[in-house]
C-alpha cells in the first residue's frame, strides 16, 4: 500500500466514490477555500430557498455542507476532522460543524498563528492568526490524544508515594465557579475523610469526618469526581488539614501522578497540547513556501508548513488512514511521508483536488502546471522521490 494516492475531481464526486467503495478514514485535515469574497469560485452558482442569489456566506456554507457530510460518512468511528479557517467564515464554520458533527462532538477551536508579524497591508490590526477546528466523529469513541511528543515537568510533580511513585496534589474541588451545585448537582455530595489517616471514602466510618466542596469564601461548590469515581479510585485521593481564609479546615485532593496511570512505573506522562499553536512550534507561512519551493518551486501562494500537519497527525494512530480532500499543493501528503519516515508510522494519505486551472502569468502556469492538480501532482511526485512511499495516481 503506498504512503500516498492522489485522486483528481471534484471532491465531492470523489467522496461519494469513496463512501461506494467502502473506504473510510481514520483522521480528515481540510484547509477550504477561505472565501474573501473577490476569489470565490461558488459566488454565482448557489441560490437561496426563494431563488434569489445567495449571499457570500450563505454560498460559502452552501458549497461546504454536503462535503462536510460526504466527509462524515467515510470516517470511521474512532475519527476526527481538523479544519483551517480564518476569520472571514470561522464563526459560520463553526455553526456548520455543530450542525453536521454535533455539538458534543466539538474537541477544540485552535488559533494557529503562522505569520508572527502579522499581515501589515491594509487597514486595522495586522492578523497574525488563523484557527483549527477540530470536531470528533464520535467524541466518545474518538482515538485522538491531545497530547505533544514532550513530557511533562518532574519539578512540577514534588510529592513520593510510599510505593515511590512521584505525584502533585490537586483539589478535588472544583475551582471553577461555573460549576456550582446549581449548574452540577450531582457533583454536590458529602465526601468521608481522615486527616490522620489521609483516607477518603464516600461513606462514613471511624475516624472519618464529613467533607462537603466549598470555596475559599466558604460558599458551595461541587466536586471533580462523581460518587462512582471516588469509590473506584479512592487511592488516588488523599485527605488533609489546611488552613484557608476562614481558618482550619479539612479538604480532599486528588494525587496527580507523574507516570501514566496503568503503564509501567517510568512511562511519563507526555504533556497535553495548548489550543495556541505559535509558528516556533510548527513552522510559518514564509517555512510552507520554502519547503514546496525546494521540491517543485514557488508555484502556490498559499501552502501550510508541514510541522502544522505533523503535529495534527501526531494527535492520531501511527496507522492511521488520512484524508485531504482539498490538498492544494499536496502539504498532508508530504507531511505524511515525513512523520512515516520519522516514526517508522503506516500511515497512508489519500489528497484529492480538482483541475482549477492556474492563473495564465503565475509561476505555476510558466512551469507548465496548469491546474492546481497538476501541482498536487508534481508534489506528491517529489515527495515518493525524496522521502520514499511511493505514489498512487487515481
Ligand atoms: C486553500 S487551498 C489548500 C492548500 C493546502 N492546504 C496546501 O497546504 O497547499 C484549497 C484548495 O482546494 C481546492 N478546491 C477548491 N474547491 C474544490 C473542490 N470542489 N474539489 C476539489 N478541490 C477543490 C483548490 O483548488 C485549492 O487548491
């Protein structure tokens, strides 16, 4: 199975092939046209329920639909989609992806920021941001781990266990004063607990005294944990005195521990990834041009770097099967390549677009590429070349 294939056509023709023959995926990127009104090719063709022509948003949103749903039907059930958005759709993007994915199923908004400067033409603030939506097909089956290849910080967990194992001590309160016993209260209980002995239970007994959640003001809060959690892992809570604003009182935390619960004593827990991705963590705009430069030229204007996709498909199986059904410049191809190579990963990348032929005057056109297929194309060409994997042209 080569790393790479690269389909032709309208992507929403192709995905519909795609659900006939059965093929699904475990992990969608998309980067859509981002309509700024002057270049967008659907302005004219959609119209509205009552006939009349569709306004720019409503075209934009119009033409995303039916392939957000064409791509929902051939994820799997572990999968999620990331979407690069900037700010001219982001909110109407947004309320598609609730539509069509569901609310539940929203995993995060991610501000990108790849041109650190920060775009000095034009009026107003100089936008150095762009966003990442990311949606689960499935939030409860979803195989995403929102966490980077770096670990977290031993300093930050200072406490032993008798078992030796390193942990930090978090309320098991919950500090956030959206949740109250109004808006959780479930989470609202008595806890059982000996400062003495350090144990917690979710019943009474000797020794033990009665703990509800408060806040430092004294005023009700709610507790991280449902009942059914205390009681199955009530190890991982610990009992104690402490002296807060009203003067002695006795609390519950939870130990944090510094390995990975359930994995060997050793394996350290990796850190989660921020929703802030800096152009220092994943490459710029002007580090997208460079690397298409250097291996076809400087034939598309807007390519994303591949530390952008890498990291995205770091969040995913080392096998999983990646789809880009508007690949431009064939950036998730590359990238795809380049993390197999790095990991020794099985990932393989289908990027499909269609023939948008190249403006007559650009570099794309001078060199011969005549639509934006052809320089996937020559891309995913060059990667085979230099990286290795092979390609497969549909
Ligand atoms: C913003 S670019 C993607 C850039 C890409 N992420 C990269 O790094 O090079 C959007 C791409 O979608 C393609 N496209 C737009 N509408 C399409 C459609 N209906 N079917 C297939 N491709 C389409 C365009 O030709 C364009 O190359």
């Amino acid at each position: 199975m080569p790393w790479n294939t690269f389909i032709e056509g309208d992507n929403l023709t192709v995905l519909h092939a795609l659900a006939a023959a059965g093929e699904t995926f475990d992990l969608v990127y998309i980067d859509p046209p981002y309509n700024t009104g002057s270049a967008f090719a659907y302005h004219d063709d959609v119209r509205g329920p009552d006939g009349r022509r569709a306004g720019r948003h409503e075209a934009w949103v119009a033409m995303m639909r039916p392939r957000l749903e064409a791509a929902r039907a051939v994820m799997s059930r572990g999968a999620a989609i990331y979407v690069s958005i900037d700010d001219n759709e982001a909110a109407h993007l947004r309320l598609l992806m609730d539509e069509v994915y569901g609310e539940a199923n929203f995993l995060a908004q991610v501000v990108v920021s790849l041109n650190a400067k920060g775009r000095q033409l034009g009026r107003g603030f100089a936008t150095s941001h762009e966003y990442l939506l990311v949606y689960a097909r499935d939030a409860r089956a979803c195989v995403l781990d929102a966490s980077s290849p770096e670990l977290v910080d031993e300093r930050d967990f200072p406490l032993v266990a008798d078992d030796g194992r390193r942990y930090r001590r978090l309320p098991l309160r919950n500090t956030n004063k959206k949740f109250n016993p109004i808006t959780a209260p479930t989470l609202h209980y008595p806890l059982w607990g000996s400062p003495e002995s350090g144990e917690v239970r979710v019943e009474p007994f000797p020794g033990a005294v009665e703990i509800k959640p408060v806040f430092g003001d004294g005023s009700p809060a709610v507790w991280r944990w449902s009942a059914p959690l205390v009681a199955e892992r009530s190890d991982d809570l610990v009992c104690r005195r402490l002296t807060g604003r009203l003067g002695e009182r006795v609390d519950v935390f939870q130990r944090d521990w510094l390995d990975v619960v359930g994995g060997a004593t050793g394996t350290v827990r990796r850190k989660k990834l921020r929703t802030v991705w800096t152009a220092a963590e994943v490459g710029s705009t002007d580090v997208a041009v460079a690397e298409l430069k250097a291996l076809v030229g400087h034939v598309f204007e807007s390519p994303k770097p591949t530390g952008l996709l890498r990291r995205i498909l770091q969040t995913m199986p080392t096998d999983a099967r990646v789809l880009d059904f508007f690949a431009g410049s064939g950036t998730t191809g590359h990238a795809v390549a380049l993390q197999n190579a790095a990991d020794g990963g099985r990932r393989t990348c289908v990027s499909v677009n269609h023939a948008e032929p190249t403006r007559p005057g650009s570099n794309a056109h001078r060199v011969g590429l005549a639509t934006v297929a052809d320089i996937t194309r020559a891309r995913l060409r060059a990667v085979a070349e230099a990286v290795g994997g092979g390609l497969e042209e549909r």
